[in-house]
C-alpha cells in the first residue's frame, strides 16, 4: 500500500481526479478524518470536507504509474 496527501478543494479537480482513478485496476481509498471512500466514485468524494486534505491509499505493489497520475493533486 502506498499513500499521498493531496487537496480537491474545487469541483473540477474532484472530477479530474475521478477520471484518473477510474482507469486504475487497483484498489484506491479516499480518507479523511475518520471517513473512508472509494476514490473512484465521485458522489463518495463530494460527502467528504473538501476543505482539508486528504489521504489516498493505493493497494496495489506496481502502483508508480497511479501516483504519477496524482501526484498534480498532491498537497
């Protein structure tokens, strides 16, 4: 598992990054506070505090490509 802190504090960066994880195979997880979402689906991310940052976990060994892909969210 891997893990990043990134920030989608606006509704077009939720989006990009939803198009971005739904081309993954692996398991991607959104957190925040106590809260926990599957990164892929928009509606999870929309019920989260934008506001602050976030953590995305990746559950996959060969996952370089994926963080790559966000590292443009990163915090």
């Amino acid at each position: 598992m891997k893990s990043m802190t990134i920030s989608l504090e606006m509704a077009q960066r939720v989006k990009d990054f939803v198009a971005v994880t739904q081309n993954c195979d692996c398991e991607i997880l959104l957190k925040s506070g106590k809260y926990v979402v599957d990164a892929k689906s928009i509606l999870g991310i929309f019920s989260l505090d934008l506001s602050k940052p976030l953590t995305v976990e990746i559950y996959d060994d060969n996952c370089e490509d994926v963080i790559a892909k966000l590292s443009k969210f990163a915090k």
